[in-house]
C-alpha cells in the first residue's frame, strides 16, 4: 500500500513537471534530466514493485513461494517481463487448480 500511496505521490509530481517544463519559452538542459530521472526512477524502479504486489494480493503468493521469488529476481527487465509474468502467473493458476 505504501508503494501505491508513493507512486501516486510520483506520478502528480511528474505531471507538474510537465505542465511547469509546457510553460517554459526555452526550458533548462536541467530541468529536461531532471524530469527524464524521475520517470526513469518511476518507470524502472517503483512500478514494478507495485505490479508484483498487486500480483502477490490477487494470487496470495507468500513471499517465500518460487513464484514470488522468480518475478522479484526479473523485476528489472520492464518491458519484457510482464509477458513472462503473464504464463508464469498462468501456470501457477493451472497447478493450483490441480491440486
């Protein structure tokens, strides 16, 4: 829950940066990596840590179970990871409902 509450804090911070960066006649190099580092930050870092605790809720996965584990590990390959999650998640389905 803290990471939504800090995700969402981000995300409002991010759109003022846009608007203020939108006003600006010729904004600052500065103020550009500024911006570029807190989405890189959100991106890479925050939001996958909220997907994994949504996934972890929806699936009651204990923090010690081999699928839990396999999706902290591949955290960090964002874009490609989701796909992998995806029938990971959906061969755990399918053991669980064997069981």
């Amino acid at each position: 829950m803290k990471w939504f509450l800090l995700l969402r804090i981000l995300l409002i911070l991010l759109i003022a940066g846009i608007t203020v960066l939108s006003q600006l006649d010729q904004p600052s190099k500065t103020a550009y990596t500024i911006f570029q580092a807190l989405t890189f930050f959100i991106l890479i870092y925050l939001l996958p840590f909220e997907i994994i605790g949504r996934i972890e809720r929806k699936y009651e996965l204990t923090k010690s179970s081999t699928v839990y584990k396999k999706m902290l590990k591949t955290r960090w390959f964002t874009p490609f990871v989701f796909i992998y999650w995806f029938f990971l998640l959906k061969k755990y389905k399918k053991s669980k409902t064997l069981s």
